[in-house]
C-alpha cells in the first residue's frame, strides 16, 4: 500500500525530517532507517550535487522513509529534475516575493497548474507507479515549499501565500533571525524568532497551506508542533558525526 507524503501532511500529523548535508548516500538510508519518517537531502548548503542526490533519494526509498530535498537559491530547474529523480517535496531557499513563488511552485507541477516538463521515470519507479499513474498524482503529490527566512519574505507573506499552485512554506530559523536583526545577530532559537514563527504558521494554516520549520533541538521541535507546523526537521548528519567524535574524545 502506497503513502505519500502530501497525504500525511495534510492530514495534519506532523511529520519529522532528518536533514542530511555530507553527500554519504548510505546516512540517508540509515537516517530513514533509524526511524525517521522523511530525509531532506540539502542542496543548498549541503555538500550534494545531483548525482549525489539522486543516490540518496533512492537511499532513502530503501530505507522507507519519504525523500525530501532543498534546492539552491532560484535553481527551478533543479527542482524539477529532482521532482523527476523522485523528490516528494522541493524546499526553495529565500523565496522573497509572490514572482519567486510563482517561478518555484509552477516548475514543480505539470500542466495546468505549472510548467513542469515531462518525463518522471525514477519518480515513478520510487513510488511504486506506472508513469501513468505517477502523472495523474503527481500535482497533489509532489510538494512546494517556499522557504520565509527575510524580513522581505514576512512583508510578502500574504502575497505569497495567496499563489494556488505553491503548497506551503518552510521557516529558516537562522537567516531568519540575521535578517530581522539587521544583520545583529544570529540567534535562531530567540524569542523574537519564536514568536515571529508562530504568526507564519497561524497565517499559513489559515491561507490553507502547508508550514514546516528547520529545528535545532526537541524542545524547538516540541514548540514547532504546538504552534501548528507539519513538517519538522531534527537532526542533522554533520552534527550526529560531529557528537560522536566529541564523545568519542571526551572518552
Ligand atoms: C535557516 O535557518 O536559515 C535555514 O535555512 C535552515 O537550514
Ligand atoms: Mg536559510
């Protein structure tokens, strides 16, 4: 029996996301197979190219979690050809404006709700499909989110989220708190941000969209659900090495 991803989000169980960034296929497949239900491969500040990508999609197939990537900044056509390589769900960086929504979201769905070009055979081979049936679904299916980390994305929020095609958006804590400083500070886990987090998911939840959030820790995960995001990421493949081998000194 078939789940997708889109399905468990809209129902309104959140869903937690490890984050994977070295470019190790295999920690994508272990990330899905320790438990968590969906890896975001990171193209953005990960170390991934796509080739890479595509192995740790079908890494994460394998181990039974849904497969999650982020795109570089304004890279639409990456994320179709990830879409293609059997992303469920693009993530866009820096989505500042509705005209950024519009281009991310339209690239990401066929006819006639975008542009997207056709031809899905690993999409359709990971999710168990006939091409066919991939194309029917593949519009509910496939998801967009639309990253709101700047002061200019809060001020364009409404515009953005009043674009049909776009699916949701995804807060990045960290630009986020840069921006709404000035440049100040880094402080992604402030009160300034916590309450600026929580006004976007009321406002995404009410628009009918989709919110999910880049957490640092559980209790941000914890405040992330209570607030009314679905898609959650927790954990980070640099940083369970990077524990391990503080432990493994400390030892
Ligand atoms: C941010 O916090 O700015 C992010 O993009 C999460 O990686
Ligand atoms: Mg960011």
């Amino acid at each position: 029996e078939q789940s997708f991803l889109a399905d468990k989000l809209r129902s309104g169980k959140p869903v937690i996301t490890g984050w994977s960034v070295l470019c190790v296929p295999m920690i994508a497949e272990m990330m899905a197979r320790g438990g968590y239900e969906a890896v975001t491969v990171d193209l953005q500040h990960g170390m991934y190219d796509f080739a890479s990508a595509c192995e740790a999609l079908a890494a994460t197939a394998l181990g039974g979690a849904h497969r999650i990537v982020r795109i570089p900044i304004g890279d639409n056509a990456l994320a179709g050809r990830l879409a293609d390589m059997g992303a469920e769900c693009l993530i866009a960086p820096m989505i500042n404006s509705r005209e950024d929504a519009v281009s991310f979201a339209r690239a990401v769905k066929y006819p006639p709700d975008g542009d997207r070009s056709w031809s899905p055979f690993r999409a359709a081979m990971l999710s168990g499909q006939t091409m066919e049936e991939y194309r029917k679904g593949a519009n509910s299916q496939t998801l967009s989110l639309a990253m709101i980390e700047t002061q200019e994305a809060i001020d364009a929020l409404d515009d953005i989220l009043s674009v049909p095609e776009l699916d949701g958006v995804f807060v990045g804590p960290s630009d986020l708190s840069i921006s709404l400083s000035n440049g100040a500070r880094l402080d992604p886990n402030g009160e300034a941000n916590a309450k600026v987090c929580a006004a976007i998911a009321e406002k995404a939840v009410k628009a009918g969209k989709l919110a999910g959030i880049f957490c640092m820790n559980a209790d941000k995960v914890k405040e992330a659900i209570q607030q009314g995001f679905c898609l959650i990421s927790h954990g980070i493949d640099r940083s369970f090495v990077g524990d391990a081998i503080a432990n493994a000194r400390r030892e």
